[in-house]
C-alpha cells in the first residue's frame, strides 16, 4: 500500500541501488563553416571574376596612363618607360581634350533629358492602353532597344546618307512652301548630315534617342502599375486636371524610378562611343570627338600613345565614378524604402 500511494503522489520509481543518473547527452556540434562565413563563400566567385573582368585591366589603365608606351613598346624592343604625370599635363593641355568634354557633356545632358521625357510619356500612354495592346507596343519598342550599338550606327548612317538616304528623300516630298517655312530651304538632294559636328550629334542624338527610351517606358510602366488606382480616382473627384495628379501623385510615388532611370542614362550617354565611331566613320572629324573617341584615337592611331590614351581614359573613369556612387547610393535608399 506505501508503495501504491507514493506513485499515486507523483513520487515515481527510485532507482535501483549502484545504478548511476546519466546527464542527457547534448548533440555534437556540426563541423564546417560557420554562418558568418557562408555569404564570403558564396560570394567569392562572382568576386573573383569581378576582379579578373574588371579590376586587373582597370589597374593596368592606370598603370599604362603614367607610362610611355607606343609601337616599340607593344613588339617588345623597348621596355615602357615611367612618365609620371606628363601624359595627363599632355591631355589637359590638349584642346581637343576640353572640346570632347564639352561635346560629351552637351550630347548626355541633352539625351538624357529627351530620353526622360519620351520614356516617360510612352509608359504613361502604355498604362492606358489594354493589356493585350500593351503588351504588342512593349515588344514593337524593346526590339529597338535590343538592336546592338554598331547596328544602330549602321541603320541611321544609311538613313542620313547624303546620297541615297531617306531622310534626304522625305524632305524632298516636302511642299517647297512648307519646307521653306520649317528649314529655309526647299532641296535637301545630296544633304551632306555626317560632315558637320553639329549635325553628326544632331544624328547621334536621334539614334540614341531611338534605342533608350523603350527601356525608360517600361520601366516607368512597371511602376505606374504599383500605384494604387484609388489616388487617381480620389484626385478625379477632387476635380485636379492630368498635369497636377502627375506632379503631385505619379511624380512623387516614381521618384525613385525616375532618379535611378537618370543616373543610369547618364552613365550610359556619357560614354557612347559605337554610334558616334559609326555616323562618322572612324575618328576623323577632331571637332565631334567625345572623350570616348578621343580615348581611343590617342590611343590607337599612327602614332600610338596608348599612355596617353590612358590617361584619358582614366579621367573618363574618375567621373563615371563619382555619377556611380550616386547610382548606388540611390539603390540602397531605393531598398531602404521597401
């Protein structure tokens, strides 16, 4: 009966006498990585051609930029001699230099803000259309996009040829009156557009134009299709005309859309170089060098001065740089929004 009682009580059985209580046994630790490490891990191939694709030949640019290097240089008979910083005095002395850069600066500023603009307006037009109608624009305009730089050179060099170019021809279908009025001139028969700086980036302007903007309409498409309808309706009601719901609704939501879409297109208008090398066939009008051909005119023409061409580079690199930095700095405030 003692026994009975004290497991009714919850007391249990003793256990037998000389038998030892076992602590229970912890499970062994797994050995390998620890977590901090995995990221580094999986990281370090991506990194590793990160560094052999970009950063080996961005430092040996830098390396060659402050070296004298030429035709003896490239065959091997003479070892590159060390020029400090005269190839950058050389380029910063060099009037071509400031006029590529003006060039450069002009043509990005330009494009950049007309890429806004008509990217901007075909995305807005593209929420409004059905979604089957949609989807036939995006893929009309993403196949220009897709054309690669050399083929785009290409396609508007033949269109602006002075003789058998379109262009020329379209303009001469034009009412002598109306094409009086417009250009101050009826005859465009033999239309010289690829001789003149002006007009070449005029040309470059349009070809460019023509290949960005179906990235900044989609783009902007993706993200008028994360704004709640209910504000539109809301401000309809309220009486607001399209122009103050884009500025005070659509703006404001894109704002990040729109500050990463610039900073892309900078990047990727200051540093044109197929287009232009195309519409002018080669490196031969010095007065529409941009610092991209003028890198590589310094670089690769009789004589080379691949120091020199360099070091133009670099300085390219330098500001490319600083307008990254930002780009970055605006994707991790893009993120932190989320």
């Amino acid at each position: 009966m003692t026994n009975t009682s004290t497991v009714a009580r919850g007391g249990g059985a003793s256990p037998a006498p000389g038998r030892r209580r076992h602590a229970p046994q912890r499970p062994a630790k797994a050995r390998g990585l620890s977590p901090r490490a995995v990221p580094y891990v999986l990281l370090a191939p991506g990194l590793l051609v990160i560094a052999g694709l970009l950063l080996y030949p961005l430092g040996q640019m830098i390396v060659i930029s402050f070296q004298k290097v030429g035709i003896p240089q490239i065959n091997g008979k003479k070892p590159a001699t060390w020029e400090g910083w005269d190839n950058y005095t050389r380029v910063l002395d060099n009037e071509i230099f400031w006029s590529s850069l003006r060039n450069t600066l002009v043509f990005a500023a330009v494009t950049v803000a007309l890429t806004l603009v008509l990217g901007t307006a075909v995305g807005t037009l593209l929420n409004r259309l059905s979604k089957k109608m949609s989807t036939f624009v995006v893929i009309g305009i993403m196949s220009a996009w897709a054309v690669p730089p050399v083929a785009q050179g290409v396609i508007w060099r033949w269109l602006f040829d002075a003789d058998a170019g379109m262009i020329n021809w379209a303009l001469n279908l034009l009412p002598d009156g109306l094409s009086e009025l417009l250009f101050g001139r009826s005859d465009w028969t033999g239309e010289p557009w690829l001789n003149d700086a002006f007009t070449i980036y005029l040309v470059l302007i349009v070809c460019v134009l023509w290949s960005s903007f179906p990235f900044v309409a989609v783009s902007v498409l993706a993200g008028l299709k994360g704004i709640p309808a209910e504000l539109y309706e809301a401000a309809r009601v309220d009486g607001a005309t399209p122009w103050r719901i884009f500025r005070k609704i659509t703006f404001p939501l894109l704002k990040p859309v729109f500050s990463v879409l610039t900073i892309l297109s900078i990047i990727w208008d200051f540093k044109v170089f197929s287009q232009l090398y195309v519409l002018m066939g080669g490196p031969t009008n010095r007065e529409a060098f941009n610092l991209s051909i003028f890198s590589f005119a310094e670089a690769f023409r009789s004589p080379p001065k691949m120091g020199v061409g360099a070091a133009i580079a670099v300085i390219l690199t330098l500001i490319l740089l600083v307008v990254t930095a930002v780009y970055i700095r605006q994707i991790v405030k893009t993120e932190d929004l989320r």
